[in-house]
C-alpha cells in the first residue's frame, strides 16, 4: 500500500515481514567457507561408501587363498597385487576398512555417550562435580597405551569364548576404546553447562518447577550439541588409530579378520621386498584420519555463532 505525503508517493513498509534464517542454512553457509571441511567430508564418504559398497562389486574375497598367485606386484586383475597367501590386496583393503571404520564409528558413540553423560551430570549437579572430575583427572593420568594392552591381554579369551574371535574382539576393542576416550569430551561439556546453568532461560525453567531432567533434555542437551558433534569427528579418528595400532601390535582381530592396523602387521615382514603391501593401508588410514580430521575443525567454525558473523 502507499500514501501521499506533499504530493510525493510514499510506500507503506509496515506490513512486510522479513523471513528469519534458518539457523540449519546459516551453519552450511559458514560450513562451505571451508574447502578442507568440505574436501573432507567428500573424501570421508567415498572411503565409506567404498567399503560398505566395494567387497559386493569386487570378484575376489578378502580370505580367498590363492598360493599360484601369491606375492604378485600391482596388475589389471590384482591392482594392489596379492599377498604371500595369495589374497587379493584390494579385497582385503575393502574388507579390512569396513571394519576399522565400524569400530571408529561404535567407539565414537560410547565416548560420546560417557563424556556427555558424565559432562552433564558434573556441571548441572554441584555434588556430584567434585567427585566426577577426579574421576576424569584419574582416567586422564592413566597411561593409555600400558591400559589398552592390558584390557587386551586379560579380556580377549573370556570374550572370544562367550562371543567368537571376530565379535569378541570387536566388542573388547570398542570398550577398551571408548572407556579410555572419554575424559576431554567430559571436560569441554561440564564448561559448556557450567555456564549455560546461570543464564537466564535456565534459571527461569527451574524457577517455574520444571524438574532437573526437564531442563536438562530441554534447554542444557541442545545448547552443548556444537563441541559433542565436534568431538565426535574426533573420536572417529581417535577410535581408528587406536585399533590400528592395536592390530599393528598383534593384539586385535585374528590374523585372517582383516583390519588396516592387521594388514600393515602382515606387511611388515616383506618391507623390504614389497613396500607397497605398507603403504597403502597407511595411505587410507592416514586419509580417513584427514579427511575426519578437517570435516571436525569446518563444524568446529561453522557452529561457531562468532564465526558465522564474520
């Protein structure tokens, strides 16, 4: 609508109503700012979507012996070349990053869940923040690799009893992981909820009789929701490492369950004549870390609300 004023026209703005952002689109605009975030993000998915996808498309199996064909270099029909048993390197890549990033992706979820649980309950409930936090300040003293060894060497024959060799470890290696990852997520929510206690739409729900677990699931979980999702891209690379290192030592999965960490252990022994058998179960560990890696620092800037006003 417009009016006259002195006889210009003028136009009535006062019925237009300007669309708010969306908070979702304004995260994905800052999140696009990033080439390595999105260069990783691209990166991480077609290493997933390789090893869920390629030991259906490949014709070899990851365990198929083939002594004719053994210590073969890279060729059109082997193009990683095969193993001193003759398996098809490629199959047992495929195979053998299924289950790292399996075991990345459960041991994420326990970390995520005791370090936020634990985070939580310190910085919402005053009593339980002392004694949770030595908790945390006596898991974090503990030397990591001398525990995971241990865990290993006690649990792994109990488990691979009550469950097998392959499901057994699995379930052993995402504990041991989990249980000894969880101390800096528990340490970045407590500061978050410690300060999002005293604003003042907290205050006002427990003013107004909402109980604990109420505000808590309300207005405290989706105010920490940024550094979880943070941490949890770096759990993943945490959690792959982790079983690498273990099955580089001998103490993951049996020897004919493939794994990266297995594969680099079997090539060890034929460094010197076939170094490609190390490298390129490095080179996918090392891209999935990466790839993990910046995916964690664009969500880091992009759920940053002082990023998203630059």
């Amino acid at each position: 609508m417009g009016y006259w004023i002195q006889g210009y026209a003028m136009t009535d703005y006062s019925n237009i109503t300007v669309k708010p952002r969306s908070k979702i689109r304004d995260v994905w605009d800052q999140f696009k700012r990033h080439k390595g975030a999105l260069f990783g993000a691209l990166v991480f998915l077609i290493i997933v979507f390789s090893v869920i996808l390629g030991p259906f498309l490949w014709p070899f199996e990851a365990n198929a012996i083939d002594i004719r064909s053994r210590n073969q270099g890279p060729s059109f029909s082997h193009p990683f070349g095969t193993d001193q048993l003759g398996r098809d390197t490629l199959a047992r890549m495929l195979a053998g990053g299924r289950t790292s990033i399996a075991v990345g992706l459960c041991a994420m979820v326990l970390t995520i869940f005791l370090g936020t649980f634990i985070g939580v309950t310190a910085g919402f409930y005053k009593k339980l923040d002392g004694p949770l936090m030595r908790l945390t300040d006596l898991f974090l003293s503990l030397p990591l690799l001398p525990l995971l060894l241990v865990m290993m060497l006690l649990f792994r024959e109990p488990l691979s009893t009550a469950y097998g060799p392959e499901r057994g470890m699995f379930i052993l290696i995402v504990f041991a992981i989990g249980i000894t990852s969880w101390m800096p997520t528990a340490r970045i929510v407590r500061a978050d909820v410690l300060a999002l206690k005293e604003r003042e739409f907290v205050l006002a729900a427990i003013a107004s009789g909402s109980s604990n677990s109420l505000v808590v699931r309300r207005h405290i979980l989706p105010n920490v929701l940024s550094p979880i999702l943070v941490s949890a891209t770096l759990a993943i690379a945490n959690g792959i490492i982790t079983e690498s290192a273990l099955s580089f030592l001998g103490l993951g999965f049996p020897p004919d369950f493939p794994t990266w960490g297995r594969l680099l252990n079997d090539a060890v022994d034929y460094l010197q004549q076939y170094p490609e058998r190390v490298f390129w179960p490095g080179l996918c560990i090392s891209l999935t870390v990466l790839s993990v890696s910046y995916l964690g620092d664009g969500l880091r800037d992009a759920l940053d609300p002082r990023m998203r006003r630059r």
